[in-house]
C-alpha cells in the first residue's frame, strides 16, 4: 500500500493565511500611508502678483490654488517673505485678508473680505484662494504716523471750525474740506508725508518672493519661490498712494488705491 503524502504547509494553511493577508492588507495600506508616505502641498499661482501699498501698508496679493498631495493636511497658515536681490533686505508679510474670488461685473468693487484662519486641504478636493498679505512690521509704524497726523487735523479742524458750528451748518462738507487743502500744506501734513515716504521700501529692481504654507499634526513646511521686478513705473503708481494714506488718515480719502502686477518667474 502506498503511503500517502503529507499535505503541504500551503494546503494545510493556505486558506488561513490569504484570510489573513486580506484582513491585514487594508490595515498596512493604511499604517504605510500614515506614516512611511510623506504629503505634500503644491501652490498652481493665477495671473499676476499683486503689489500695493496702502493704509495696510505694504501688501501683497495672490490668486490661485492649494493642492493637497498623497494625503489631507491642515494648513494652519501660510506667510511670505519678500527679499530684493540688490541688497537682500528682507521683509514678512502675514496673511490679512482672505478675498473673495466672485465679483459682479456690474460693480468690480463689489468684494467679500474675510479674517485669515486656517483649513483642511483634501488631496480629492483643492483648494482655490485669493489672499492679500501685510507686512505687520511696518503697518505699526504706518498706523502710528496715522495716528498723529489724525490728532494734528482733529486740532487743527477744532481750532478753525469748532464742532458747535460743523453740528448745525447745512455746508460742512464744503467748508470742512476747504479747511484740509489748507491744512494739507501744514507742517505736520507734510512732515507725515515724509514719514511715510521714507518707510517704503518698494523701489524699482528685483525681488525674490517665497510662500512658506505651514501645516499642523503633523507639522511641516512647504515653500515655494518666485522671481519678480518692480519698474520705475510700478513705484510710481505705489508712491503715488502715499497722499491718499495721508488723506485717509484725516478722514478725506477721496481716491481708490492702485496697485501694480507682477508676473510669477519660478526660482523652485
């Protein structure tokens, strides 16, 4: 009688252990994911960057769209910093504003403003933004020239035109304004002028911009960088917004701000 053989270890168990592999394969997919597969967040930019200066002081604008990669993450905040090549000066920019990215084409003023605050990004869902950004730093020192030059024309409005007689004339709109083209060629208009003159930084050359997107549990970093230059031009129409700042300051703002684009050079 032949004996007969042994079954294998495959026939004995094989049933057993593809059971197993399909109830460990979703639980090492996942282990993998988390933690041997590293995400990444990628910036696909949108038309040009914008440069201003304003009562925020110096800003910086930016459209375009977040992308999550190999796996959702939560940005906690994104900033910026913005270096000229001449004298590698560097100045940050915190976000300040969220925009809206719908207008009606009747009324392109016609925009939503919201307070930076951070977000989820799904690797099946990007994300798209429009951000304008502060550079902090000097904002406080714009705002405390604003607060002078505010105090200097409160002064000078009370000492000429006293608040009994602006609350009772029918015309002191006309006669309020008269009073700040006179006050406008006082000292202290001039000297805050001057202020805000010397504090802006923006002049003509080239500027190396990065965006650093912070991302929280786990908490990484991802930059991008970008080439761009200011002509003579472009500093012109941003200087030229200091007198606003100035007439802003005194409650006389009277024109919109301009601003000048830039178009997005890769450096990485």
């Amino acid at each position: 009688m032949v004996p007969t053989p042994e079954p294998s270890f495959f026939e004995r168990f094989g049933a057993l252990v593809i059971a197993i592999l399909a109830l460990v394969q979703p639980w090492a997919f996942y282990l993998w994911k988390k933690y041997f597969i590293k995400g990444k967040i990628d910036f696909c930019e949108t038309g040009n960057i914008e440069i201003g200066l304003s009562s925020f002081a110096a800003t910086i604008g930016l459209n375009g769209t977040l992308v999550s990669i190999n796996k959702d993450q939560f940005v906690s905040k994104i900033h910026l910093t913005l270096s000229k090549v001449d004298d590698n000066s560097i100045h940050k920019f915190e976000w300040g504003f969220f925009l809206g990215s719908k207008f009606r084409l009747s009324d392109l003023n016609d925009n939503v403003v919201e307070l930076p605050y951070g977000f989820l990004l799904s690797t099946n869902a990007p994300l798209r933004l429009n951000i304008q950004f502060w550079d902090t730093n000097q904002l406080a020192s714009f705002r405390q020239i604003t607060n002078n030059l505010g105090n200097d024309w409160n002064r000078f409005l009370e000492k000429c035109y006293p608040y009994e007689k602006r609350r009772i004339d029918t015309d002191v709109n006309t006669k309020t304004f008269q009073l700040f083209e006179e006050f406008s060629k006082e000292h202290e208009f001039i000297n805050a002028y001057s202020q805000y003159k010397e504090l802006n930084y923006l002049k003509e050359g080239d500027y190396n911009l990065k965006i650093i997107i912070n991302t929280a549990r786990p908490n990484n970093e991802f930059t991008k960088s970008f080439r761009l230059k200011l002509t003579k031009d472009d500093c012109s129409i941003l200087n030229g917004n200091i007198l606003s700042v100035c007439e802003l300051a005194c409650g006389q703002y009277r024109f919109p701000w301009k601003y000048t684009y830039c178009e997005y050079n890769h450096l990485s």
